[in-house]
C-alpha cells in the first residue's frame, strides 16, 4: 500500500522563486496533497505572482496574519512588534505588498479559512498559522514548555498540531501519539548563514508520525535582483542572499538569535 505523504508550507513572503521550487519539489517527492499555512505577502517582490502558482498547483492554503491584514484592509500586519526599528520594516513591507495586492485576490484571501483539519495515517491532524488560540501567536523551540504545547492538542481534539509564523522550523513528540511541527517558512532562510528555504513533508502509518524538513535550492539572486528593481529595502535583500536575519529580530528568544550573525 502506498504511503501518504504531504508537504506543508509556511510563510511565502512573497519569495514566487522559492514558491515554485518548493512546489515542483514536493511534487517529485510524491506529495498527494500541498498545504500552505499562510502569510502569504511580506518582505519580497510582485506578491501577485504567488496566487496563480498556488492556485494552479491546488495548494491547499489558510490564512495568516499578514493575509488577514491585507484582506481586511487593516493598518499593520498585526506582527506584534513592538521595537521600533522592527515596526519600521515591518511597516515598509506591509505597505509595499498591500499597494501591490491585487483587489480580487485580496477578496480571495479573506475568503481562506484560519485551519485545517484531516487525518493522516489514523492521527487527527489540526494546522493552524501561530497557534489555535491565537493567529499570531509565536511558538518558540527554546521557550514553548512542553506541557504547554500537550494542553494545546488536548484542549483542540488533535493529535498533531501543526503551525509556522515564527520562521524556523522544529518538531517535538509531546507523547507516544502526540506531535507539534512548526514547519518553518518556504519565504526566506531560517537564520541560518544559508540561502536556501525549507518545507516539511509528513506522513504517518499506525499512528506514528514521520517528518522530514525539506532544504529548497532555488535562484535567490533573481530573488534578490528583483527585490532591488521593487527598490524594496537592503536589508530584506541581504537576508535572501546571505541566509542571516536583519530584521525582525527583536521577537527572537535568546537561543534562537544566538545562532544567527546579528
């Protein structure tokens, strides 16, 4: 019997260059189902062209903040942010890709729903953006307890919970059928001194989980080259061709921006 696998997307950001290599990738690992868990604009180039390769590769896709923020017409991205410095891209990025959305996918995005729910290999599986409670809720590796992560599939009846909105990817096993994925962000690097991008692919068999986090080499200069035409700021351009953060640092725990170069 074949096994079921699906690939899972976090955070797209705008980045269509990784976006499609992700998706051809996923393909020829035999995927029998996309997912993308939202976010679907921020700090990169044209957010227009992600919607057709979305939509013409039958991803299944949810809505984020970002994507909640711009359907609604709202004045931020609802990040959180609370450094001013941080506010200050976060603002210019917001700006940016709100200007360049097309009105008929900004209906198209407020007509996404906040989760998923399936089954995968007899495990109930609920995908949500931040977490269940909150859309915009981080969910760090070093900071989130583990009781905590527990209650969360126990108080929303599943036994997988799956999530991104941080932009690093991490797994833990909470219990013997119990599983938190975040699945990190196909947009831009994990803040790790790489250029490329990652994605997980899941699949399950007697109620035990497999996950893998998938690396996505792709043509980041072209990225990048088209960033600078967009005159989008220097600083989302250096993330994309170095694989260092510059921005949005300042909601990064300790341990996980001590990894990174800033």
């Amino acid at each position: 019997m074949t096994r079921e696998r699906i690939a899972v997307f976090g955070g797209v950001y705008s980045n269509h260059v990784a976006l499609a290599a992700a998706i051809a990738d996923a393909s020829d690992r035999g995927a029998t189902a996309l997912y993308c868990l939202g976010d679907l604009g921020a700090f990169g180039p044209s957010p227009d062209k992600v919607f057709p390769l979305l939509q013409d590769a039958s991803v299944r896709v949810m809505r984020g903040n970002y994507d909640d923020s711009i359907a609604r017409g709202l004045d931020d991205c609802q990040c959180g942010y609370t450094d001013p410095r941080d506010n200050h891209y976060a603002r210019l990025s917001y700006q940016y890709t709100f200007a360049n959305t097309n009105p008929a996918h900004r209906a198209w995005l407020a007509a996404l729903p906040d989760h998923f729910r399936f089954t995968l290999g007899g495990l109930r599986v609920l995908c949500c953006h931040g977490s269940p409670r909150q859309m915009n809720e981080f969910l760090w590796e070093s900071t989130t307890p583990t009781h905590f992560l527990s209650k969360l599939t126990r108080d929303h009846d599943c036994d997988v919970l799956i999530g991104t909105h941080t932009g690093i990817h991490w797994q833990r096993q909470l219990g013997p059928s119990a599983w938190y994925v975040n699945v990190g962000a196909v947009g831009r690097p994990a803040n790790d001194g790489h250029p490329h991008v990652w994605y997980a692919m899941l699949g399950a068999r007697d109620r035990v989980l497999d996950v893998e986090f998938v690396p996505v080499a792709y043509d980041h200069e072209a990225l990048a080259n088209d960033m600078r035409d967009e005159r989008l700021p220097a600083e989302f351009i250096e993330t994309i061709r170095t694989g260092w953060w510059t921005t949005c640092l300042e909601v990064l725990p300790q341990r996980e921006r001590a990894r990174g170069k800033y």
